[in-house]
C-alpha cells in the first residue's frame, strides 16, 4: 500500500489511489466506443456485401446480355450479331442446334472461346451473305471476303478463335479469320490445346468455306492449330503463313487423336503446308489418327522462295491410318516435297510412328526432291514406320536445276513394309537414295523414273551393292529406268526383271513434253505391269482424282 493514502475520517477508513488520473479514464471509454463503431461498421459491410452480391451479378448480367450484347438479336434457334455486337455473348448464350449470324464485312475482335455445351446439335456461326457464297462443296476464294464476317485476333499473341476444354460441335461457314494488327500470333484459329488432358480435347468441329490469312503486316504461325478430335477443314482458303526464319503451317496438328478430314481447301505456307506430329503430345501414347486428305491445292507462291523459311510441302512425323488423295502438292523450292518422317521431337513421346498411310493419284510437282521416308527417329528413341503406300501418283518437275534441292525421287532409311508403284516420275537425280538402317521388305514395282546421275545410290556406294545392302529382302521390278541425265549406258546399273529406255521420248508417251503422260499404243511398256496394267501411273484416274485440287 506505498502508493495509497489511508485517511482516517471519524471511525471509517479512505484508501486513495494516488496513481489516480481522469484522462486514462476518458481514454479507455473513448476506446471501448471506437471498438463499439468498428463492430458496428464490420456488420454494416458485412450486410451490405451480402446484399450487393446479387445486384452486382444481375449488373454483370445486364452488361453482358444488354449493355455489351445490345446489338444482339435473339429470334428463336437464330442469334443475330450486329457490328459492334459482342460475339462472346452469342457464343455464351447459344444453345445447341442454334445458328448465330454474323453481319458480312463487319468486325469482331478479340480472342473468342468456344465454351463447352451440353448436347450434340452444332451451333453454327454464319455469314448474313451465306445464300451468295459458293454452294457447298465449292471452294472459296479471297474474291468472296465482302460476304465474310471478318472475326479478327486482338494481337499480343492470342488467337482468334479457341476452344475451352470439351467444347464440342461448332461449325463455321462462310467466316474470314485474321488479325487486326501486326502483333505476332501463334495460331490464328486454336483447336485444342498444348497442355489439354485427354478427356479435355475439343472435338465435333467443322470450318467450311472460310477464308484464314495471315495480315500483311504480321506474321501468323499458323493458321489452324489442329489438336482437337472429329473435325472437318473444307472449301477453304488459308493462305500467306510464313515468315524468315520461322516455322509456319497453314495446318498443323500434334495434341488431338483425330478423326480429321482435310477436304478440297486451298493451302498455302511456308515451312510445311500441312503437318501431323513435330511436337511432342501431352496426352501418353497419342498419335494423330485416321486423318483424310483428299483434293487439295498445297502450294507456295514463287516469290516467296529465298524469302521464307521452306522446309517441304506435306510432312507427317507421328500419324497413323493417313489418307493423302487427289492432291496437287507442289513448289518446295530447294527442298524435298514430301517428307514422311517418324520423329519424336522433343524426347518425350517414343510412342511416335508413322503407320497405314496411303498416298494415291495425287500430283507432286515444281519441287527439289519427291519423298523421304525416315522409318525411325535418329535422334530419340521412337516406334518404327510400317505399311506406307505411295501408288498411282505424278511427280512432275522434280528438278534440282529449276527448283534447287538434289532432285531425286526417293530418300530412304529404315522402315517396314513400304510399297512404291506405278508411279510416274520426272526427276533429275537419283532413282533412290538409301542411308542409315536398311528398309526391310521394300516393294518398288512398276514405276517409270529417271536414273538421273547415279541410279541407286547408298552409303556403300552406288550401284549393285545398295540393294544387297538396304534392300535384301525386297522387290524392285517392272520398273522403267529411263537415261533422263543422257549419261553413258556403260554407267547405268540396270537390276534384274527391270527395263531401260534411252530418254523419256523412248518411253511411247502420247506428248510428255506437253504434258500428256499416257502411253501410247505403240509404247513397249503399255500393259507390261502386274495383271496386264500399264506401267507408270494411271494418269486418267489421277485427272479425275485431282480436278477439284486446281
């Protein structure tokens, strides 16, 4: 009791706090009324929060389907999207089996989704002008654009086009892709992704009678990224995908099982036009499959050789049950046209192969070599190709001097089971060049080729030897060895139940230098081949395959 004061006041006792002071007191009250409000606030927010979540979902509503979609139409299974209209919200709000209709020549910008829909009735995104487009089944040209919507990539590398997780039956007639500046973008239309899972992908896509450009200014990589299942890509026009340096495709895809049916579009790109595999699947065990190709023009623009990257035309690198029908692939200047090459890219899928690919009646042409077949990855380990056909086509121009390259017909190592016949070629280089593992079971039968400088050539030497060599267990016969280079006889090794012809005007064609490659009915190789058929190619059956492919 040191710090007290004890009064003594009659007989009772006072005790004083001497330490006593009014302001700690008025203090504490003003601090227990501070936390009072604070109390009182927290509840007021907590309240008003509760409260205003609901008005602010039915303002982000409004916004969405009025403010923003206020040039939206809705009348009955159509959606009506005006210029200035917001696409997102069509997309959102459609439902299966709907139709939404875009005004031709407007624009629409941004990186839409395609969300995932429950049911299986496509929502179908149309031009206003479709009756004026070409019918179905008809190609489209750029002339046609002024009757396209044109949905345009906002640029910093976002496609126009992609789809959510499992979207599924979208299709798209009569739309014009692009970007709307020169920001560079990877892929102009994004179909699945690099990273999806398997029950992720995308599938039930259809782009028909579309018109996908890369702009002037910019470079696109791609124009469709086609790593999605069941989709369809016709009557279209996609063009003007390449750039220095720069690995670009007009398609390409690595990530998605297929079906896929790429049908009577034009194609233009610089590296490769089409291509299957050439990066590794995020999905295990996964191989682009059951993949038709079929009247097609795969082409590359002359100025563009010495400008762009040019790597090949056509390319598969990890694809299975392939059909390549009735196509014009041409104008792999400086470089081989076809390249079916089994490669795991980047060391993480040895499930990569190349099996079942039928390659018919197509025309090859303008182009530095005809076909590489590369049956096993020589980087990383990989699956083995097996069971290829290249039957019934036209190699045309295969001429290292016009197109650069080595101009010859064939470049081969390792594989199974690979068939090469009846085809007619005009190349400059050698017949086959074989390297690596040898071919087992090589079948090369029928066909009509230029010996050109050194026939059969291989890493042992040319000749004889090669086919001990790579091709033991093979079959090469019936086949029209022509002196195409005019080098001396004496030089050219003619192998067994095989015929020589001095140049390809000996060969009884009615006007090759024309370009009629039939033979005549004087020709001494007419109804020489297997069951009584002309050797080389069927070139009336290629005419009608490919007539839609010009």
């Amino acid at each position: 009791m040191e710090d007290n004061l004890i009064l003594s006041h009659g007989t009772g006792i006072r005790i004083l706090d001497l330490d006593f002071n009014p302001m700690k007191k008025l203090e504490k009250a003003n601090w227990r009324r501070k936390k009072k409000e604070k109390r009182k606030t927290f509840w007021l927010i907590f309240l008003a929060s509760i409260l205003f979540i609901p008005v602010f979902v039915g303002l982000n509503f409004a916004w969405k389907n009025y403010v923003s979609g206020a040039n939206i139409e809705f009348n009955g299974t159509t959606i009506f999207v005006k210029p200035g209209g917001d696409l997102q919200v069509a997309l959102d709000r459609a439902k299966p089996g709907d139709t939404i209709v875009l005004q031709a020549g407007a624009k629409y910008i941004g990186s839409f989704v395609l969300p995932e829909k429950t049911g299986n009735e496509f929502v179908t995104i149309q031009s206003s002008e479709l009756a004026k487009l070409p019918k179905e089944g008809t190609r489209v040209t750029p002339k046609d654009a002024d009757l396209m919507p044109k949905i345009l990539s906002s640029g910093k590398g976002k496609s126009a086009v992609k789809t959510a997780p499992n979207a599924h039956h979208y299709r798209f007639v009569g739309i014009e892709f692009a970007t709307a500046n020169a920001d560079y973008t990877y892929n102009l239309v994004a179909l699945g992704s690099d990273d999806q899972k398997e029950g992720e992908v995308p599938h039930h896509i259809e782009i028909d009678r579309c018109y996908l450009h890369q702009s002037a200014q910019g470079i696109t990589r791609r124009g469709i990224a086609l790593n999605s299942a069941e989709t369809v890509i016709k009557n279209s026009w996609i063009s003007g995908f390449a750039g220095k340096a720069e690995e670009t495709q007009a398609i390409a895809g690595w990530n998605g099982p297929g079906k896929y049916k790429i049908i009577n579009n034009y194609l233009e790109a610089g590296a490769e036009n089409v291509l299957f595999g050439g990066g590794d699947p995020s999905i295990k065990n996964l191989v682009p499959s059951d993949i038709e190709i079929r009247n097609n023009l795969m082409t590359k623009p002359l100025e563009w050789r010495g400008k762009v990257t040019i790597k090949c035309t056509f390319e598969l690198k990890n694809a299975r049950r392939v059909q390549i029908i009735g196509n014009i692939i041409e104008n792999s200047f400086d470089e081989i046209a076809v390249r079916l090459t089994v490669r795991n890219q980047d060391g993480s899928a040895p499930w990569s192969t190349i099996e079942d690919v039928v390659m018919r009646d197509n025309i090859i042409r303008n182009s530095g070599g005809g076909i590489n077949f590369l049956g096993t990855d020589d980087t990383y380990k990989s699956a083995v190709m097996k069971r290829v056909e290249v039957v019934n086509n036209l190699f045309v121009d295969i001429d290292a001097v016009k197109w650069g390259g080595d101009g010859r017909f064939i470049l081969i190592a390792d594989g199974e089971d690979i068939n090469v016949s009846n085809n007619t070629v005009f190349n400059s280089g050698n017949a086959i060049t074989a390297h690596g593992a040898a071919t087992s079971r090589l079948t090369f039968r029928g066909n009509i080729f230029s010996f050109g400088s050194y026939g059969f050539s291989g890493d042992n030497g040319v000749g004889k030897n090669v086919f001990g060599r790579y091709f033991s267990d093979g079959t090469i016969a019936e086949n029209v060895i022509v002196n195409g280079n005019g080098i001396s006889k004496s030089d050219i090794y003619i192998p067994p139940r095989n015929f020589f012809a001095d140049d390809f005007g000996a060969v009884g064609f009615i006007n090759w230098q024309r370009g009629n490659f039939r033979l005549n009915t004087k020709s001494k190789y007419k109804n020489k081949g297997t069951n009584g058929k002309d050797l080389g190619a069927d070139i009336d059956r290629i005419e009608t395959e490919t007539k839609r492919a010009e």
